[in-house]
C-alpha cells in the first residue's frame, strides 16, 4: 500500500481524504496557501507545505510548487480531491512523468471526456443515449434539417466546455448564427478553443448522474445515481439518493449501459456519469472524471468509502465488490452548507463566532470549519455538506430539517434558512422537480 499521499485540496474534501488516508495507515501531507495557514486540513495532516500566495493560481493551482512539494515530501501518490486540478489532463500527466500515482484516471482518459464532442461519440459507440444533436456548425443546411428534425429550441454548448459556460440556448431560428457566433467567442475567452456543438434542447429535465467505479483490471461497478436537480447558476444546493421518480428497471438498465461503456474504454478509478432525464428517457450529458463534491449520498445508501476504494484501486489492487453485492438501501440528501446571504447569495466570508453543528443517528457532517475559524475571501463559498440517511425518504427529509434547525453557525451569514425552506416545498416533497425549480421558488417565494 502507499506510504504517504499529498492532498492537493483544501477545506471538506481535504478532510475526506485525509481521513480515508488514516484508516488505511496511509500518512498525509497537506499543502496549503498563505490565507490557510490556520485551516482544519494543515492541522490534521501530518505534515504540511505553504505552496504560494492566499490565490488559488497561485496556490492550489500552482502545479510546479505542488510537484515540488510532493518530491521533496517522497510521496506515493497525490489525490486531488474535487475542483481545483482535479481534471487537468497537464497535471495528471506531469505526476505520472514524475512516477508518483494520480489518484484519478489516467491523463487520456481525463483528455477524451473533457472533450465533450469526443465523449458523447463514445457514449454513442457503446450505445449509451445521447441527446439528439450535430458537431458540425459551419454548414447551415444540414443546421436547418437537423432542426427541422427536431424542432427549436437547440442548444449551442463547448466542446472543451462544462459547468454552462459557452453555452447558448436558441429560440428562434434568425438568432442562430449570432449564437453560434458568441458561443464561440465565449467559449474561445474560457478554454482557449472554440469549437462548439449543437443539440436539441430538453426545457424540463432532471440532472441524474449514476456513480462508477473501476480498477486495473477491468472490474466495473456502478453504484446507483444521485438527483442533482436542485442547483442554482450550475451549482448545485441539494442532491439525493435514490432518485424517487426512477424505477428499479430504468436504474438497471441505464447502469448496465454506463458499466458496458466503462469497461470498453478501460478507465481506471472513480467517475461519474451525467444524464438529462425526460419523460422516462436518459440522455448522457457528459462524464466527470473525478470524485464529487455529492459523493457522501452514495456513500451512505451503498456502505461503500469511495475514496478508500479510489485508493486501493490507484494502489492497483481489484475491486472486492461485486455488482450483485451493491443493494441500495435506505434514502439519503445532502445540502451544501455556504457562506453566502440566503436571498441575494453575496459571499460571506469572516469569523464563524459561533458553531455547533447537529449529530444523531443518521447525520453526517463534512466541514472543515471549526468556532473561531476565518473564512477567508479567496475560494469557494462551501464550507460544509450536511448529510441525512434514513430507512426511507420522508423519515431523511424530517431528519434533514430537524438537522438544520439544529445547525448554528454565527458570525457570517448562510443559506441554512434557504434550504429550510426548500426541503418544506411541496415540488421538493413530491420528488417531482426538475432543474428549474429552483429559479421559479426564489422568483416566486
Ligand atoms: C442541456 C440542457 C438541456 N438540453 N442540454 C448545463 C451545464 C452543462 N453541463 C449542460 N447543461 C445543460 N445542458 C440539452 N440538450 C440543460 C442544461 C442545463 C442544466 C443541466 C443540468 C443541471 C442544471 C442545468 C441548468 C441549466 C441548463
């Protein structure tokens, strides 16, 4: 087993791991900016390393300081956690010249899916369905038939895009070629590439992602999906699993579908799947080739520690999980807790002054935050996932609400009052949401 893992990550998800890495007798080194000298992840490790200034450039994103670090520390292996470098086909490959081990896919495998165009024709190759679309833009004819076919509204997305940037929605078919024309400026200003492609557009999906996971030696799993529906700007609030609205049938079949498709391209470690789901139907949408921020909800309804099993997958060992073993039981939601207004979302960073945060049966709580502890300015406003399970979904919702109704944080403001309301609408009760929920709740609330 490895000996010593760098973390190249900061806040929750530095804990996660750095707690995954003691239960294995794994020893830790965290890195850290100048802004996080006081952070939960540096005083947990057992050792740690200032990589730059409080930016993240400059920081957590300074992959010649992290190197650095990691060969001067004699590391094994480097997890990069979520975000950050966590799907830089550069930094991956750098690490494996270096012959320490990216906890992660290989760099191709983070190349092939970053290209959206390329990723969807593998889903299509493997027979994974995939929304209806052309990677073609420049010939207006075969535009116009493709639209013909399946009625406006299209939409224009990236190819080295994700996360919404790059992306047009198109109504009308006089404003196809100004949208065409900035997709691709914006898209050329954010990844330096402006290819981009069309597909028709779904006006009421659910965001549902099903979770894999697959070592060295061709052994895939899947793990159920998470609903992701609740997100505002493509950032997501609240995820759950199971969906409520899937039947064991349709979460069979998409699975075994995503499991093929895996094995045939060989990727190695954790990943995700995401799908638009209308009317029954499951679109692919793209692949995440990393752990995600929502990964405790599949946690809990399968008992399995992805990111123990990320590592002994990196460590090359087989998978000892078989799929007919992997039962989802029990219902859990996550809410990610940040430091921002509830109404008007304006950061919130500052002194927590006051903190106690809720526990029983059934709760999880992942933060690195503590009492007196500075949130400071320079990252992302999550500071914590609460996470419920319960036997079923409405005994998780109470418990959830019981949760943040016991949850203080003082000193800076949250939107644990946002969520209260949320988890008490009568869509979020249902189960019947979709991805636009959220923006009619707020405009309406
Ligand atoms: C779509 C779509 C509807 N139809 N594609 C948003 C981010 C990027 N990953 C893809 N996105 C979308 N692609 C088609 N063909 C709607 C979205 C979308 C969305 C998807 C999931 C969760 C939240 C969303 C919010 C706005 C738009």
């Amino acid at each position: 087993m490895f000996k010593k893992i760098l973390i190249a990550n900061r806040g929750e998800i530095a804990l996660r791991i750095l707690r995954a890495c003691r239960e294995l007798g794994i020893k830790t080194v965290a890195i850290h900016s100048d802004a996080d000298e006081a952070a939960m992840h540096v005083r947990m490790s057992d050792e740690s390393i200032c990589v730059g200034p409080a930016s993240a450039q400059s920081s957590y994103l300074n992959i010649p300081a992290i190197i650095t670090s990691a060969t001067m520390s004699n590391v094994d292996a480097i997890h990069p956690g979520y975000g950050f470098l966590s799907e830089n086909k550069r930094f991956a490959e750098i690490i494996e010249e270096h012959n320490i081990k990216f906890i992660g896919p290989s760099s191709e495998h983070i190349g092939m899916m970053g290209n959206k165009i390329l990723a969807k024709k593998i889903m299509i190759d493997n027979g994974v369905p995939v929304v209806p679309g052309i990677d073609k833009v420049n010939d207006e004819n075969e535009i116009k038939s493709f639209i013909k076919k399946v009625e406006l509204p299209v939409i224009i997305k990236a190819s080295s895009g994700g996360g919404g940037k790059g992306m047009r929605v198109v109504y009308k078919e006089e404003d196809l070629q100004e949208s065409i024309a900035a997709a691709k400026v914006e898209s050329k200003k954010s990844f330096n590439d402006d290819t981009v492609y069309i597909e028709k557009f779904l006006t009421k999906p659910k965001h549902i992602e099903i979770q894999i996971l697959s070592d060295s030696h061709g052994n895939v799993v899947t793990l159920g999906e998470r609903d992701c529906s609740i997100q505002r700007k493509h950032q997501k609030l609240i995820e759950e699993s199971p969906s409520n609205l899937l039947t064991s049938e349709q979460r069979k079949e998409i699975s075994s579908l995503c499991q093929k498709a895996i094995k045939t391209i060989g990727y190695e470690g954790a990943g995700t799947i995401e799908f638009l789901f209308e009317n029954g139907k499951f679109y692919f949408m793209e692949m995440n080739t990393r752990l995600q921020v929502e990964h405790p909800v599949t946690e809990m309804v399968t008992g399995i520690d992805l990111v123990r099993e990320q590592i002994e997958i990196a460590n090359g060992k087989k998978l000892s999980i078989k799929q007919e073993d992997i039962n989802l039981k029990g219902h859990s939601i996550e809410c990610r807790i940040n430091a921002e207004h509830p109404e008007n979302f304006i950061p919130s960073p500052g002194t927590i002054t006051q903190y106690h945060q809720p526990g029983g049966l059934g709760i999880r709580v992942d933060s690195a935050v503590y009492q007196g502890y500075s949130i400071p300015s320079h990252y992302d406003s999550m500071i914590g996932k609460l996470i419920t399970y319960a036997d079923n979904r409405s005994e998780c919702i109470s418990k959830m609400k019981r949760a943040l109704e016991e949850y203080v944080i003082m000193g800076i403001n949250t939107n644990i009052q946002l969520h209260q309301k949320i988890i008490k609408s009568k869509e979020f009760i249902s189960g019947k949401y979709d991805i636009n929920f959220l923006s009619k709740f707020l405009q309406f609330k």
